[in-house]
C-alpha cells in the first residue's frame, strides 16, 4: 500500500508506455503531452505501479513517485474525470460562443477547372448578383458579434473577382473588424490581384497543387482541357513578388499515386523562396483517395495519413504536420454556432462539402427562422465526441476534436462509417520515436554551436 498521499491514486487512462525501436522505453501522456524515459531498472516498478496504484509501496522510489504525479501519468481517482468535464465545458463555451461571426462566400460554384475528384460535380452556375449581395449584407448587420471572419470559397472564387471587391468595399463601409481567406486554384490570380489582397484583408491564402508538373496537370487541368501548372506557378511568383502581408499556403493534394511528389513540391518551394519559407509561404499535404472523395480540409484516412508523415520524415526529413500531439479546441463551420456558408443565391448551409445540394440547405439569409434545425442540431450536438463514450474514455482523446464531424454526421447514417480519428491513432510510437529523436538532434546542434 503506498505511504506517499493519501488520496486514491490510478493509472492515467490517458498514459500509455511503449518500446521504441532504437531509444528504449518510454513513457507519454495525452493530457500533458509529457515525454518521460525509462530506464531499464525502472521497467519493473513502473509496470508494478500500471498494475496495481494503490498497492505498490511507493517509498523506495519517491523520485518516480514525483515524477509520476507532476507529469500526469499517476493521477488522483477522480483526476481523468474532471479532465473530461473541463475540456467539455471550454470547447462548448468556444463553439458557442457569439462573439465572433464565420462567413465562408460560395459567391459562384462555377469553376474555370475540372478536376476528377472534385465534390462539386457540375463546376458552373450562376453568380452572386447584386440583389443577393445586399440581402447578405443585412443578414450580417443582425450579428453583434465583435470580430468577423470571412473565406472566398468556390467554385473558383476569383471567377466572382468584381464581387469580392464589392462585398470588401461594403463590410468596411459598415466598420466591421474582420480578416479574410481565400481559396483559390490560383490560375487566375495575376499580379494586378495579387496586388490587391491586403486591400481586401486577406490574410491566409491557400494555393493547390497535385505534385509535380506531368501528376498535376493531369489532374487539375481547365475546363475543356489545359494545362495549369506553369501558369499557377507563374501567379505564386507574382503573389511573392508583390508587398501581401499574409501568408500563402501551398496544399499538395496527396493520395497513394503521388505520395513521394510531395517531397519534390515541398522542396521545389523551399528553393524557390529560401527567405520566406516557414514565413510567408508554407507547403502541406491535402489527402485525396480515388477520384472520387472531395478535395476540401478535412483528411478522411487517419492511419495512411500517419504512415504519409511517418514515411516523410524517414526518407527526405520533412515533416508537413506536428509530429508532436497539440491541443485542439478550434471545431469548423458545422460545430461553430456563428458559422455559415452562404451559396451564390443567399441559400445557407453548415458545411463547404454541402455547397450546391439542395437538401442540405439549412436556411437563407432573408430570413433566421424557418431555418433546418433538425439538421443543424445533428451536426453540431448529435454526432459530437463530446457526448461519445468511446472517445471519452480513449487515450486519444485530450489530442483529437472529433476529427472531421461531416463524417461523423454521415456515419449517423451509414453501415460503412469512415473514421474520423487523429493521424495519432495507429501511428503514435513511430511519429513520438521520430520527434524524440528529432529533438535530441536539435539538442545537439545546440551544443555543438557553443564556443
């Protein structure tokens, strides 16, 4: 029986012990996302200690037992417990909150690309007119909320360039503090737009590409045919070239056919822009499987997705994604209270795969009530991980938000559910073995550079 505290004592559910393959023992918990290392002669004890908490006598090693309690693998009875409900109430409090308002601008599905995979099957239709842009414009005037944020989304938003510039010009009129991103193929994104982004407060700019020039041009090419790849690489020079304060996010769609071109996009833009890399401009990976799955920011297979960042850092020492597990409390559109995407004719839904199908439709903007809440309540309460037993008692879950909760919401309704976990899941010990290592190498470039 121990002899050091009182209180009943337990093995973190959310604690985990593992061999890794070339540094030994360790030890990791989720909740404090705490590295410990154990020695070979604390094996015994440390696994004594997993068995039985409150049976082991504890005062031959009071050093472990402190290290043990501070670090989170050791907690009091109740301890996992109150995590759960305290990590509950803030992510609820952050979802919920009215504070800040979400617009993503579907001003057009309409695209001047046609790529295989993409969810918006028909890439035309109308645009955003006027009258609908001033119905929108009330529709925001009902929101106090104190910051606004908006993303030009598609189609391809730039086809509705003129509407941008409008819409900007309006929210500033009305003294609206808010900040903006765009999603664009970039093929249209010349030197004179480039030039306007930070008149129009874009401050994040995402870029795709399929790999390299041969792979992407047979993937993202025009409508009725037509390479892209020079031409959006021509626009990305223009947009480093120009004085936007933001930053451009270069996505890399990824599946099992160009898994390694990755590394040559990656590199290709770190040559290109040695100054900025890390800075001003970032390259990271979108996963795709088949042509088929949707081409958005949510990642669909968790375990390749692991084995992409495991197989990244191995071969060429890039690592596009934490190895490291972070905390994550941001939810998305269909979570947020105050979060919509608005269609090009005022129609509104809760999530950018539901643009253009009808029966996904929530509401409109002409109107707040008569709005779907059956379906809004399903994808934001009814499919949550916050009311799963599953995922409370997961050793994942401090470092996992649910994953992508369209998927979830979809699994509600289906007798094959794709998985919705972290990369972490199934990939743990190889992507903490890579970090561990990584941070002793940093360590030692450290100390080498001391006089």
């Amino acid at each position: 029986m121990t002899e050091l505290g009182a209180c009943f004592m337990k093995w973190s559910r959310y604690s985990i012990l593992f061999e890794s393959k070339r540094n030994g023992w360790l030890l990791f918990n989720t909740v404090s996302r705490s590295f410990l290392t154990v020695g070979e002669a604390q094996l015994p004890a440390i696994r004594a200690i997993m068995a039985d908490p409150e049976g082991f006598d504890y005062s031959p090693f009071p050093m472990l037992y402190m290290q043990l309690r501070s670090l989170g693998f050791l907690v009091e009875d109740s301890k996992d417990d109150d995590f759960y409900n305290i990590h509950k109430m803030r992510t609820l409090s952050f979802l919920y909150g009215n504070r800040s308002l979400m617009i993503t601008f579907a001003l057009s599905l309409a695209c001047n690309f046609d790529c295989s995979y993409c969810f918006e099957s028909s890439h035309s239709g109308p645009v955003m007119t006027q009258e609908t842009e001033d119905r929108v414009m009330r529709f925001i005037q009902k929101f106090k909320a104190d910051n606004l944020s908006i993303t030009w989304y598609g189609g391809e938003p730039l086809l509705a360039f003129d509407r941008i510039v409008s819409i900007n010009r309006r929210l500033q009129d009305m003294g609206k503090n808010y900040s903006a991103s765009m999603i664009t193929n970039g093929y249209l994104l010349t030197r004179d737009k480039a030039d306007r982004l930070n008149e129009l407060r874009v401050s994040y700019l995402q870029i795709t590409l399929d790999g390299a020039r041969e792979t992407h041009n047979s993937r993202r090419f025009l409508r009725g045919g037509g390479e892209t790849y020079d031409r959006i690489l021509e626009n990305i020079d223009g947009v480093m070239a120009s004085d936007f304060r933001g930053t451009l996010h270069v996505r890399v769609n990824v599946d099992s056919r160009n898994e390694d071109e990755f590394a040559q996009v990656y590199n290709l833009i770190r040559e290109r822009y040695p100054a900025d890399f890390g800075k001003r401009i970032t390259v990271y990976p979108g996963f795709v499987k088949g042509d088929d799955h949707p081409d958005h920011s949510c990642f669909f297979d968790p375990v390749q997705q692991g084995e992409f960042l495991t197989h990244m850092m191995e071969k060429y020492q890039i690592a596009p994604f934490s190895l490291f597990p972070e905390r994550r409390m941001q939810g998305c559109i269909l979570t947020r209270r105050n979060a919509f995407v608005i269609g090009p004719e005022g129609e509104v839904y809760k999530c950018w795969d539901d643009v253009g199908i009808p029966e996904r439709v929530v509401g409109n903007v002409d109107n707040l009530r008569d709005w779907n809440m059956a379906l809004i309540a399903e994808g934001m309460t009814g499919c949550s991980y916050l009311d799963s037993q599953e995922c409370r008692e997961c050793f994942y879950f401090p470092i996992c938000d649910g994953g992508c909760h369209r998927i979830r919401q979809n699994n509600l309704h289906s007798t094959q559910p794709q998985s919705s976990c972290s990369y972490f899941k199934e990939n743990l010990e190889n992507l903490l073995e890579l970090h561990f290592e990584r941070k002793k190498e940093l360590a030692r470039q450290k100390r080498e550079q001391k006089p």
